[in-house]
C-alpha cells in the first residue's frame, strides 16, 4: 500500500514543485514514474541532475546556456549591432524559432513590478548597460511582453538608454497573423489601431 | 450564483500553465480574487482586459463558501492608456493601486475607495504636473475614502486647534500641538501643502509642493495600515540619485 508511505509522499511533493502540477497530477505522475521500467525513472534522474550541473546563464547576454559564452553571443554571423531585449529564456526560443531575426539577445529575467517588489536591481538592467557603454551597438529592440509591467519596463530601458546614443525600439502589438478582426479583444484592437503603419 | 460587478485590477498572478487568479476591487464586495481560466492562452478574449489598472466589467460565480471565485467574461470600460504609457505616472499608480489593495478587504463593500480610485486615475491620465505631487493627492483622497486620513488641523493628541506654520506630526494621526509631544516635525510649507492637498477633493492642486510630502503621506499610509509596501521600495530603487 502506497498511501502514506513516506518516499511517495516525498516524490509527490518534489514533483508539485513543477508548474502547473498540483497534488492530482503529481500522484499520477510518481505512480507512471514507479510502474515504468526503472531506466526510465533513472533516465530522467539523470537528465535533471546534469541539466541542472551544466546549464548556467550566458556572461554576456544573460540566457540559460551550456557553454559560456552562449551559442548566440559567440557566433561571428549575428548582427552585434542590434540588442533583442526580452523578459524570460522563453522569448529567446520564441524569437528564435521564427527565425527573423540575426542580432542578439539580453534576457531581464523578469519585469519591472513594483506591486511585486521587483524594480531594476532585480533584473539583469546593469549587465545590458554594460554591454550597451561597449560602444558596439546601435539599436536595442524591447521586446517585453504586452502587459502594464512590460510596458513599464520598456519605458524604463528607453529612458536609461536614451542617453548613451542608441536607437530603442518597441516590438508591434496588434492583430496575429491569420487573426479576424471579430475575434481579436478590445484592448488588442485598439493598441492595434495606435501602432497603424502608413503603407 | 453568477454576479455581473465594475472592478478595477488590483494585482493578478499566474496558476498551472493557461490560469491567472485576478483580484479585483469591486465597490460591492471590496477584493474579490477570480480564478480566469484560459487567461494566458494566445488570443485569450479575457485575458487582455485583465492588466494591472484596467477598469473592467466582470461576471463571475459568486460562493460565500470560496475564496476564489471563477470569472466567466470580462470587458474593458477603461485601460488608463495614458497611465501606462507614462513610466512616473504608472509607476506611482502602482503604489496608489497597492494602497487601494491595503484599505480594502475581502467581501468588504468599498464603494468610497473603490470610486476615489477610479476618480484619481481618471484625473491622473489628464494630469501634465509632476506625477509624484500627484500620487501624494491621491494618497490623501484614498485615505479618507478608508477613514484613515491624518488631521491637520486639530492635534491628535489633545484636540487643540494647531495655529498655521511648522509643527509636529504623528504618524499614528496626524498633526500634534506645541504641548503634546510627536516624533516628527512638518516644516511650514509642507504644513502648508498638506493643508491644501486635504481640502481639494475634486482634482488634484496645480500649485507646487513639497517633494516630502509624498513621503509623509506615504509612510503614514504604511504606518497606519500596518502594511510595509514593495512599490515604495521600488521607487526608492528608481529615485535614488
């Protein structure tokens, strides 16, 4: 009998620590774990603990990487001029697997949120102002996200940057690609309507 | 039993990998936290209503037995763009949101807080002066809509009337009298100002005032709440020279 035997409640409860996984899920998950073949479970114990050894974040751009500099910051054929500048590691990949874009990149790792006690010295703002005195670049892209605390920092980064002489640019919000206009919501149709482009 | 209510976004946080559990200030009920399913799905309808500062029109299944309920529609009424697009202005709001979220209380009618707030940010977004003076106006008018507001005029110690001029202050009430005694002291003009601030209710003062009396009020908003608040932190972080 599994019930309350301490090394299950142990496993359910490192695996809650994953997002989107409550008590529910994490029981489903420890008895898959339990019933698969033991090289499975041992697969995954491993792949943990040597993510988690070797995956560290980039000196330079602040991305999650395994060798530093990261893949991105060390190639020669990225434009060294343009600075993508997003929230989390997630919109790297996001940004990444268009495939539009050949500069670089600065991960924040988080937003400014003053109702959560998160201001500039809990982002990585001092590393980009770093590389930005450098002298090499010329236009840093805001690419955070479309909510008060994205906005909020882009504002934040255009006012700091706005002395050191680069051009700072705002990613568009609006309609997705292959989006109706009925389906898109009011607050999207009307930041739509202010970032109108002349053709 | 579903509730259709007018709500301001007070703070929202994310659950599992497509909910957010929103916490509104609605004049009937004070904080009521929804849990909106979906909400961080791409093209989520709700979703984009639901940012920091938006006034929005909610339905949700209100349960006397929950202490989240779940939203089922929400619309803009009003985004207070000129708010966001404003890096002061947004991010003295955010502390004029944090304290709106100290006064009120769950289940809690906050009619008085809950219009003193939208009226100070709908005067915020025409506001050209300095959005500091105007979140220690905001502050005095939240204050008094929570029954918090500090005397100035009569010592909170003894009741004595206080002449004009310089005097002390206490931050459990207010103004204190030459024969009582007060940790603080207030300087004639921020006396002065604070005076002013308390008797304009409709819109904020255009003249100058002391950059102290921000800070008087927002620490007597701290003291009287018993609340310490991360905003505050933040724009010390960002105001520091």
């Amino acid at each position: 009998m599994l019930v309350n035997a301490p090394s299950m409640e142990e496993l359910v409860e490192a695996l809650r620590c994953l997002p989107g996984v409550g008590k529910r899920s994490a029981e489903r998950m420890a008895l898959h774990l339990l019933s698969a073949p033991a090289e499975e479970a041992q697969r995954l114990s491993e792949a943990i603990t040597t993510a988690r050894a070797r995956i560290r974040t980039c000196s330079i751009c602040c991305d999650l990487t395994e060798a530093d500099p990261c893949a991105v910051c060390s190639s020669g054929r990225r434009d060294r001029g343009v600075i993508c500048v997003v929230e989390r590691p997630a919109g790297t990949i996001a940004i990444e697997r268009g495939g539009g874009f050949q500069g670089l990149y600065h991960v924040l790792h988080g937003a400014l949120n003053p109702l959560e006690g998160a201001g500039p010295d809990e982002l990585t703002v001092n590393r980009l102002m770093a590389r930005v005195d450098k002298g090499d670049v010329r236009e840093v892209i805001v690419a955070t996200n479309a909510t008060a605390e994205g906005e909020a920092t882009a504002l934040y980064l255009s006012r700091q940057l706005g002395t050191k002489g680069v051009a700072v640019s705002r990613i568009a919000h609006g309609v997705p690609m292959g989006g109706g206009l009925e389906y898109a919501d009011d607050a999207t149709l009307s930041h739509a309507l202010e970032g109108r482009v002349r053709l | 039993m579903q509730e259709r209510s007018e709500g301001v976004v007070l703070r929202a946080v994310d659950y599992s990998e497509t909910s957010r559990i929103v916490t509104f200030l609605t004049p009937g009920r004070g904080q009521v936290a929804c849990m909106v399913k979906g909400a961080r799905r791409p093209g989520s309808h709700t979703g984009a209503a639901l940012d920091s500062f938006n006034r929005v029109e909610i339905v949700y299944y209100w349960k006397e037995s929950r202490s989240v309920q779940t939203l089922t529609e929400a619309s803009l009424l009003d985004g207070f763009g000129a708010i966001k697009a404003d890096f002061d202005k947004g991010l003295y709001g955010s502390f004029i949101l944090e304290l709106a979220y100290k006064l009120s209380g769950e289940g809690i009618a906050a009619e008085e807080i809950y219009a003193a707030l939208v009226s100070n940010f709908e005067d915020l977004t025409r506001w050209t002066g300095e959005p500091r003076l105007h979140a220690a106006w905001q502050t005095l008018r939240l204050l008094e809509a929570g029954g918090l507001a500090p005397a100035v005029a009569s010592c909170v110690e003894c009741g004595a009337y206080v002449p004009e001029g310089g005097c002390k202050f206490s931050m459990k009430g207010g103004v204190v009298c030459a024969d009582c005694s007060a940790p603080h002291r207030l300087r004639p003009e921020t006396r002065q100002a604070l005076a002013v601030f308390s008797d304009a209710r409709r819109a904020c003062p255009t003249e100058t005032a002391p950059s102290a009396l921000f800070t008087l009020l927002s620490r007597f908003a701290a003291e009287q709440t018993g609340a310490a608040f991360r905003s505050l932190q933040v724009i010390e972080q960002i105001t520091r020279p």
